[in-house]
C-alpha cells in the first residue's frame, strides 16, 4: 500500500487530521494508495510557507527561475517511463497516452521557463509630453485547481506559470488521481526549486479544496473542472476580488461537411470522440454529419469500433483504458439508460465491459448514439466519457444552429475543403477553440478557454503569464 502525502514547504508531511483517504486503480477497482484528508489547518501551513517564501521568490532573477523550472523539465523527461506508469495506472489510461502527456507536462515547464526571461513589459509615448510604463510584478500566493483527466499535464499548466511570474504556489490535484502531483515534489526538490515555493495539499475538493478556493489571503484561482464545481468557487471568490481563472465543462461538436478528407475526417473523428476514454474537456461528443455522407460516415466508424481494443491499461496495444472511478463509471451509464429512454439507438456499445483478468475494473465501451433531438440531455449535458451522438444536417445554417446549440462554447472542429466556409462558420461558432481539418493541434502560446459555461478567461502564453500578474502602469511627465 502506497502512502501519499502533501508537499509542505519543501517536505513531504502528513495531513494534520491524521487521516487518509482510499485511492483506487480502475483498471482493478482494488484500492493501491492512500492520500491524506487535508483539511484548512493543512491549506494555512502550506499559506504560511507559500508567504514565507514569496519575498525571496519574487526577487530571484528571471534568468535564475527559468534555469530551476527548465530543469523540472528535464528531470520529468528523464523520469517519462516512471511517471508514465504511475498516471496509467492512477487514472486508467493507457500508457502509450500516458508517455505522451508526461512529455507534455515537461514542455509546459520548459514553455514558461522560457517565457520567465521573455516576459516584458509595455511602454507608450504620449507626442513626447510623457512616457507610460507597464510594471507586471507577481501577485503573491495564488491556488491551482487540477482535475483527474489529465493529472499532472494540466498541473503543470497551471504552476508553471504561476512559478514563471514570481508567484509561490498551493496546489491542490484531485483526490482521484494524486499520484504523479505527489511525485513531483521529489522533483521540484532536485531540481532546486526553493521551499515553499509550490505546496501540493490533498483530499476532497468539497473539503480541503473549499479551504483553498475561500482562504482571505489567496489572492488568485485558477480552476480547471466541472462547470457546477467552477459556479461555487465563482460564488465564494468573487466576493474576495481574486483573480479567477476557469475552465470548465464541454458539449464539443464535429461538423463533419461533404467535401471533407473523408478518411482523415473519420478517422481523427473516431480519435477525437475515444481518446483517453472521452475524459478529455476538448473531446467531439457530438458529430454533426452533412447527409449526403451520414450512412457512410457511421459505417466507417462502426467498422473501426468493431476491432477497438478495451482493457488492461498498461499494454500497448489497448486503445481505451479504463475509466476512472467507479462514481464516474456509474454516472456515464446512468446517461446511455437516459438516451435510451429519449429515443437514442444505440448503435454500438452501450454496456459495461469486464476484460478477462480485469472483471472488477471500471470499463465501458465505446458508445455511439443516434436519433437523439437536439434538446435531448445526452445532446445538452456534459457526459465525459466514451459515448458520442451522431446527427445529420442539411446546410450550413442548420450545422451552426446544431453546434451553438448548447450552454457550452469549448471548442469545435470543422470539417470541409471549402476554405471560404471554414472561416465563416469559424467566425459564427461561439466557442473559445475551433480546428480546421485537424483536432487537438495545440500551440502552447495561442489562448485556451471557453464561452457560455465553458468558463472564464484564457489560460496558454502571454495570457496566463497576464493572468498570474498584477498590472501597474507608471505615467512620467517629460
């Protein structure tokens, strides 16, 4: 049994509850950790070092932070294969991906490292009567939410930021998947990272995670998570004037039109529905289909399901792992008993699987769904999981009704040779992200965010490194 504990000031430390909480391997339900249920006591130790350490922090060099936080990243890539293992079989996705977001996490240290020595500031001359001057100086103590899909990639997100500009941080990861989060501490150790620079506190996000959202000290949030979750930390931050940054829940639709690349279309479409299990914020769970092709394009997608390799995690040719907890399996079930009861024909999966040696794991198979309307739950309500709505469309003008159509505004992808309506309709799509011809193609400098209940402000380049500073301007007459 592995005992998890939080990161405090340079040093890993019990919660002061004493108590712990199970942490489950999906793959086997079986319990394999145990993280500590922190509590507000925990939230003020990792505060009072997190502002003990902020001076010193806020005055190293920008040269000095990008070296410590360039060599996180270098050990995060010497330790890809160590880490990989741990976030597959903490969360139940498979290793391959795994490998692939440990890399990703390194290359957002790596990123803001290099963003630390580039940051500058503005400056405007008024006609020669005066000079105006931006100062961009660090807030102070700042609290990152991360969620369980993609553990320590969108940590890493958010921290490497926050420690680029000169903030010191308290962490808090989800308590379904703490392993890789309390990893990185060793890290952050080796690397030089200063004590109480970051402070990683665990447990419930209801409980520990409320400590650190309503702390009258902290000055910034940034939240990655469910839209319901980002309204009660809207609702307890707001009020306190903190920096507030979320991201939050998806409905992501596919506009998949006639004059597509039809092979490359359905084949990053199936990519984009089943990656990571459908538990990635960003994932297509609604595919609108031009009708000319819509009986081809499910064909297509129904053959490729038929040879889907579902089960054990951490063999190399598993496409979908398992899903991550066992409330969260239930949850998306309990949708695909919903969309039956709205009419939905379930055209592939739609039932829970047992992997032979893996029976008492958490898997479900891929799910395609059709005939559902458009105010159907399962076409209005989040799911995260493997289960995708197909639905036909007739022009333009219906395609974009269909894909606006929902309280989220995440991102989208589209689908088409035609280059003059690919702009349009990315022009009408009231989403924060749209893809031409491709999805997932992430550059670490553009915005990152939501419209509607998708969320507020952007994270990514310049914008995070904004959001985690405190803009002065200076007015000198000449």
């Amino acid at each position: 049994m592995k005992i998890i504990q939080n990161f405090i000031n340079g040093a890993y430390v019990a919660a002061q509850s004493g108590e712990y909480l199970p942490n489950y391997n999906p793959a086997t339900g079986q319990i394999y950790a145990q993280l500590p249920d922190s509590d507000a006591r925990d939230i003020e130790l990792a505060y009072l070092a997190a502002n003990e350490a902020f001076y010193l922090w806020r005055k190293t060099s920008s040269e000095k932070r990008f070296k410590i936080l360039n060599r996180i990243a270098e050990i995060i890539d010497n330790k890809n294969e160590e880490l990989a293992i741990a976030e597959s079989i903490d969360q139940g996705k498979p290793l391959w991906l795994a490998r692939t977001e440990i890399t990703r996490s390194a290359q957002n240290f790596r990123f803001f490292a290099s963003a630390a020595i580039q940051f500058n500031s503005d400056c405007n001359v008024m006609d020669g009567h005066a000079i105006n001057y931006t100062l961009k100086t660090p807030i102070g103590v700042v609290g990152c939410i991360s969620p369980w899909n993609l553990p320590l990639y969108l940590l890493s997100w958010k921290i490497a930021p926050a420690l680029a500009t000169g903030n010191c941080v308290i962490a808090k990861p989800s308590e379904i998947t703490p392993m890789t989060a309390y990893l990185l501490g060793e890290i952050c150790n080796e690397a030089g990272l200063p004590k109480g620079v970051l402070n990683i506190v665990h447990g419930l996000g209801h409980k520990v995670g409320n400590d650190l959202v309503s702390h009258p000290e902290i000055k910034a949030i940034s939240f990655t998570g469910g839209t319901n979750t980002g309204k009660h930390i809207a609702s307890v931050a707001a009020p306190q004037f903190k920096k507030l940054s979320l991201e939050l829940g998806g409905k992501n639709p596919n506009l998949i039109f006639a004059d597509c690349d039809f092979e490359k279309a359905a084949t990053e479409t199936l990519r984009s529905s089943f990656l990571n299990q459908g538990e990635i914020c960003l994932c297509g769970s609604r595919i609108l289909i031009e009708r000319p092709i819509y009986e081809k394009f499910k064909a297509f997608l129904l053959e490729k399901l038929n040879h889907y390799t579902v089960g054990n995690p951490l063999l190399d040719e598993t496409q979908m792992g398992a899903i991550v907890s066992e409330q969260h399996f239930e949850k998306i079930l309990n949708y695909i008993e919903i969309a039956k009861q709205e009419g939905g024909k379930i055209l592939f999966g739609g039932e829970a699987l047992k992997p032979k040696g893996f029976e008492n794991g958490w898997y479900i198979a891929p799910t395609v769904i059709e005939n559902l309307s458009q105010s159907s739950r399962c076409n209005q309500e989040e799911i995260f999981g493997p289960v995708v709505t197909l639905t036909p469309f007739d022009s333009d003008e219906e395609a974009l009704d269909l894909a606006n159509g929902t309280p989220y505004g995440l991102a989208s992808s589209i689908w088409t040779n035609n280059l003059q309506r690919a702009h349009v309709l990315a022009s009408e799509l009231s989403c924060g992200i749209v893809w031409i011809n491709c999805w997932l193609l992430r550059d670490l400098r553009t915005p990152f965010g939501g419209m509607k209940q998708s969320g507020v402000g952007r994270e990514g380049g310049l914008h995070a490194m904004n959001f985690f500073t405190e803009q002065k301007n200076v007015c000198v007459k000449l």
